[in-house]
C-alpha cells in the first residue's frame, strides 16, 4: 500500500456526497493528504432541426461556471476544516475527467457514492460511479449508506473486513486492509466465501465435503496470512452466495469499513472480482475496492 497523499473526491452536491465527507476528513486527516473536490459541468449538446448532422456542442456559459463554483466553495466547509483543499471545476464528461485527473494529478484514493436507493440499492450504484470503478487504476472508496459510523466522529476506524477471493491480486487487497487496519488501530478481520454448488451440477454436498472445502480454503487464506507477515486477525470461511455472505458478516461484526479486490482490468482474477459489484450495491457500510 503506497502513502495516500492526495484524494480526489467528485462532487455533484448530493446528499450522500455529503455524508462520505467523515471517511475523506478521516483518511486525509490520519495521512495529512491533500483533498481535490472536482465538480465537472456537463457539456450541452444540441440536436439540429434537420436530424441530417451530428448534435451540435453548445459551450457551458459562463455564468453555470460561476454559480458551480460558488456552490463548490460552499459544499462541505464545515465537514472538511482544518484539510488542504482545492476546489475544482471542469467541464466535460464526468467519467472522463475523473479518470484523467487521477492519471494527470497522481492521485492516490478516490472517494465517491453510490446512488442506490432501497430496493433498488441491490441493482443500481450510478453510472459515473460505475464508471469510475471500471476506469480508475487506484483504489476506490464507495458508500450507500445515509450515515457515516460513529467512530468517524472520532477520527478513526474501529473494525475493518477484508474480503480475500484467493484469487491473484489478493495480497493487494490484504496489503491494503492490513495497513489500514494498523495505522488506525482497528480491528482486521479476514472472509472468504466458497460459492454455492450450482443446482444443475449433480454434487453430493455432504457435511464432510464442506468441511474439507472449508479447511482446503482456511489453508489457503492462513498461507497468504503468513507471507504478508500478518498475525493475530480472526478468520471466517463461509459457503453461500459470495456478495450476500461477505456483507452479511461485515453487517454482523459492525464493520465501518470492507475492503474488496475489484480484479485487474485484463488477465485473470479470482470468483470475488464477479461479484465486486455486487457487493458494493448491497454493503451497508464503505467498501474500499482495490
């Protein structure tokens, strides 16, 4: 895990934008890292009356500039207090800009939301945010929840959960939760889900066999334990449907915030990076894909 010196935080001024300040005043307080809050101006697109061209750009006037920015240097004043920050706005498409930023400006965490809403939080995290998770190289801290826990309101966090899919990139993952987890003196705590046997595959699934499955796999994560030089953090194997598992014990241990290995963009990658996604959408807590 590299040092975070540098966050960069989207803002489209909604509420749930609001309520992911205490994780970025926590993360960049603890590393004294410098915070960007980038809001990007949509550019407007104009359909001629003929249909016969292309839509036409029309330029965002100047004024939807000023106003932006204005409402920018008022967004989250109080929340963010005593923090190096600079206050952005760009136009263009939203996705594209974010992504360029943290390539141009070395950018080192990205804090964002998602938007789902009741139900529909199981299906739906926003396009931009989704966007962001498939395009940014550097982890991503994303949040569906109204209300930050109350051990932000302290500076620190209390319990952190690390979802290993013992897949390639899963020390990267443990790296990132470990570090966390020591430099806020929190709680780490490890979980790996053996996926469900498919119900068209003719399988006996005795007890014996998944307590073999669950010791093959509790093997597994104590090795990767053991050559990262970690020591001392609880382990849970679970069997069932991987995204609905993993929350469902970070809901059970009151963890604030679960770390996850969103997988590489080409190449290989263990079962957890399908179902990164998902669990991001049905977290009710911060998930920090890395």
């Amino acid at each position: 895990m590299p040092p975070i010196s540098h966050i960069l935080v989207p803002v489209d001024f909604s509420e749930r934008c609001l309520a992911m300040m205490p994780y970025v005043r926590t993360i960049a307080g603890h590393y004294r890292a410098d915070v960007t809050l980038l809001h990007v101006v949509n550019p407007v697109y104009a359909i001629p009356e003929t249909g016969l061209s292309a839509p036409v750009l029309v330029p965002v006037p100047q004024w939807v500039f000023k106003e932006k920015s204005e409402q920018l240097e008022r967004f989250a004043v109080s929340e963010l207090m005593d923090l190096s920050v600079r206050r952005l706005v760009y136009e263009g498409d939203p996705e594209t800009q974010i992504a360029a930023f943290t390539r141009t400006e070395d950018v080192h965490l990205v804090v964002i939301p998602t938007h789902g809403y009741g139900v529909l939080r199981r299906y739906l995290i926003g396009s931009i945010t989704a966007k962001v998770l498939d395009d940014v190289r550097c982890p991503v801290l994303t949040g569906t929840q109204a209300e930050a826990p109350v051990s932000l309101a302290e500076g620190k966090l209390s319990h952190v959960v690390c979802a290993i899919d013992l897949g390639p990139r899963s020390a990267d993952t443990l790296a990132w939760a470990f570090r966390l987890a020591q430099d806020f003196g929190a709680r780490l705590s490890l979980v790996h889900v053996i996926p469900s046997i498919s119900p068209g595959l003719y399988v006996t699934f005795t007890s014996r066999l998944k307590q073999e499955w669950e010791e093959i796999a509790r093997k597994d994560v104590e090795k990767l334990q053991r050559e990262a030089g970690i020591k001392g953090v609880s382990i849970c194997i679970q069997e069932g449907d991987v995204p609905r598992a993993v929350c469902s014990f970070a809901h059970s241990i009151g963890a604030d915030l679960l770390v996850v290995g969103r997988g590489a963009h080409v190449g290989g990658g263990g079962r957890l990076r399908t179902n990164a996604y998902a669990i991001i959408r049905q977290a009710d807590c911060a998930v920090l894909s890395v």
